[in-house]
C-alpha cells in the first residue's frame, strides 16, 4: 500500500480525533490538526490554532496535505442553525480549502444518522455536508459510523454511570451498531494509505455483530462491564421526550438527551448495512465489543468518571 507522508485532520483534540492521532503518532507521518485551543502535549502534531470558520487557518492546515480527513462537527445543538453552521458551512470551508491546496484524498466523518435525515437536524445537517462532499470534485470516501465509543467518549459515559446504579433504561424498540473508536481510527487511516478503489463510496462501519445490538442485549453487555445487572426499563418515545426536557432544565446547555437526538433514538434501526461495509480486504473491526466496552469501564474508573 502506497504510505501517506502528509496527513490533516479536524478535530483532532475530540474523541475520534484523539484516537486517531494516537495511531498516526506510532507511524511515520506528518500530521497537522485544526485546533481551538492547542493543547499543551504536542504529540507529534503540528496544530494549527484555528477552526472550521477560519479560513486562513483551514489554508494553512492542508497546505501540501495528500490526504485529509474531516471528523470536526457537532453532534449536540441548542438550535438548528448550530448544526447548520458547524456540519454544513464548517464542511463546505473545509472542501473549498482543500480544493484550493489540491488534496489527493478527502475522507469525511459522517454519521448513520444521514441516513434518516428527517428524523433530526443533527442528521439532516451530516446529510447536507455529504452532499456537499460528494460536489466537491475531489476524491472522497464518507464513513457513516454508528454508535462510537471507548476511552475518552463523553456522549456514552451516561450509559455506563446509570449502570453502575443498576438502571439502565433504553429506547422501547429496536436494534443499533457499535464500533469501538481504536477500529474506526484504523479505518480512517487505511482510508488514506490504500491503493484500492474507494473513491465515491459511503461506508458504514461496525464492529462485525450481525444484525446489530438489541437494546436490552447491549443495556446488558454495559452492566456487565461495570460488573452489575441492572434493570432495562423500555422507554416511548414520549417518555424519552419528557425526560430530555428534564435533562434540559437541570443541565441546561449541558443537556445530552436532547428533544433532537430523542428523534433519532427512537427510531429501530440503527444498524449498519451489510451492503456498505468497507471491504474486507481493507478493514475489519478487531475489538470485540464486550471487551472494548471492559476495557472502557475501566478507562472511566482509573479516572474516576465513574
């Protein structure tokens, strides 16, 4: 496989973004990040202080990129035209950037809630930026990943500290993917390296388990993990409405269970398709799920999340 010498990213002080550094930093790349604030461990990344609205810094993060890979968003909103503004004019500023420098590959970190865009603006929004990859003229891949977590991830620790108190409720009906942030980081990077034919192609990654999690099954895989058996409550739509409306008065702006992202939990299929997984030739998942999640119970308790 033909090795990438220089490689940016977006977001690289996020979850993904970190995970990703992490394994370009065992490799021999060039790496540069975007970053608001950059952090005091450089890591062997040449950060670029700036963001998605910056275009002199965005021009200044490909410069002689080969390989590009757009994961900065923003998957909690208070509005709609926050989505509109970070998913939407931040990926357009990021292609015309990488035009202008002449990227050789332009890979971007969608989500499966593209899929289903009128469920939620977070995912009309991640709609909307592939669309607008896909007019680019460069070449693209877009990676739809489904529910990520591991070390770091701040969106999937409610999950595990509810089960450490024995109750874990879930959505009433239906089944979701997972991935482990470590694989979706290999992918990403592979994206770049390999000489296959991935241009204009929409993959949807998971961590190998047919068919997906059902709700109860996965509440259960995370008990485990914390070493209880809690109590799965199944949860109507309505219910979980209420209960983002609670999350919104006592966390305000901190609020994770948004009335948006009740529209896309309640939905049953969240289950990466079979049709778009990238080929097993380039990638597949390594972490099983039950481990990676230990594994992540653990990350969480050495730091005292939970």
């Amino acid at each position: 496989m033909k090795q990438t010498q220089s490689m940016a990213i977006t977001g690289g002080t996020g979850f993904v973004g970190q995970a990703l550094v992490d394994l370009v930093g065992r490799r021999d790349f060039a790496l540069r990040s975007l970053a608001r604030k950059v952090p005091a461990k450089q890591r062997g990344v040449e950060w670029i202080k700036g963001d998605l609205g910056n275009r002199a810094s965005l021009d200044r993060l490909m410069g002689d990129a080969e390989y590009v890979v757009h994961i900065a968003g923003q998957v909690r909103a208070r509005d709609p035209a926050e989505f509109e503004m970070s998913n939407v004019t931040g990926t357009l500023n990021a292609v015309e950037a990488a035009v202008d420098a002449g990227v050789r590959r332009f890979v971007f970190v969608s989500s499966l809630a593209a899929r289903e865009p009128h469920l939620s603006a977070y995912g009309a929004s991640k709609l909307r930026a592939e669309r607008i990859v896909m007019a680019s003229g460069l070449d693209w891949t877009i990676v739809r990943p489904p529910a990520i977590y591991g070390p770091r991830d701040k969106e999937m620790l409610d999950l595990f500290e509810m089960a450490t108190m024995r109750v874990l409720p879930m959505p009433k009906d239906g089944a979701a993917s997972l991935i482990h942030v470590g694989d979706l980081a290999r992918l990403l990077l592979v994206l770049g390296e390999t000489g296959e034919d991935i241009t204009s192609k929409i993959f949807e990654p998971d961590d190998g388990k047919p068919g997906g999690w059902e709700h109860r099954e996965l509440a259960q895989a995370i008990g485990a993990s914390v070493g209880t058996k809690p109590w799965v409550p199944r949860l109507s739509e309505g219910t979980m409405m209420f209960a983002a409306r609670m999350d919104r008065l006592l966390r305000r702006d901190g609020a994770k269970l948004t009335p948006d992202r009740v529209g896309y939990m309640a939905h049953p299929d969240w289950v990466s398709s079979e049709e778009a997984k990238p080929p097993s030739a380039l990638w597949v998942p390594k972490i099983p799920t039950r481990d990676g999640l230990k594994a992540t119970a653990r990350w969480y308790r050495e730091r005292k999340w939970i």
